[in-house]
C-alpha cells in the first residue's frame, strides 16, 4: 500500500525526491502521512481538495481488495 501511495504522490508533484509516507497505526486501520516540498503542497491538495479526496478513494479501494483499512493524511 505504501509504493502504491508513494507512487500516486510523485506522480503529481514537481519535486519526487521530497516525498516522504509515514505509516502510522490508528485504531485498526493505517494512516499514510504524506510529506511534500512545501512548493508542491497546492498541488497534492488540489482545489476544494479534490486531489486530496481522490487520493483518499483510491487508496482506500486498493486496501479494501486486501480486507485492510487504510486511507492518507497531508501534512503541511
């Protein structure tokens, strides 16, 4: 679930080297805190956060074909 997360996010931003996902456990399901260059953060929040939202969905697709709960986290 992590490369598919890590994946997503460099695709989006300008700076792929600054990406850093952080696992982090919370009540049963896992949390990907994503952290980008501070020049890319519009850019992986989109507009009204529509990124944002869409990188929620897809991740937590992906986790449910794997019977897991998962889902993302910016951090600015």
């Amino acid at each position: 679930m992590q490369q598919l997360v890590e994946y997503l996010v460099q695709a989006i931003v300008d700076e792929p080297e600054a990406v850093h996902i952080t696992p982090v456990e919370r009540g049963g399901m896992t949390v990907y805190q994503i952290e980008v260059a501070q020049s890319d953060l519009g850019k992986v929040i989109g507009r009204h956060g529509r990124t944002a939202d869409a990188l929620r969905i897809v991740v937590g697709a992906a986790a449910k074909t794997r019977n897991v709960r998962a889902t993302v986290d910016i951090i600015s």
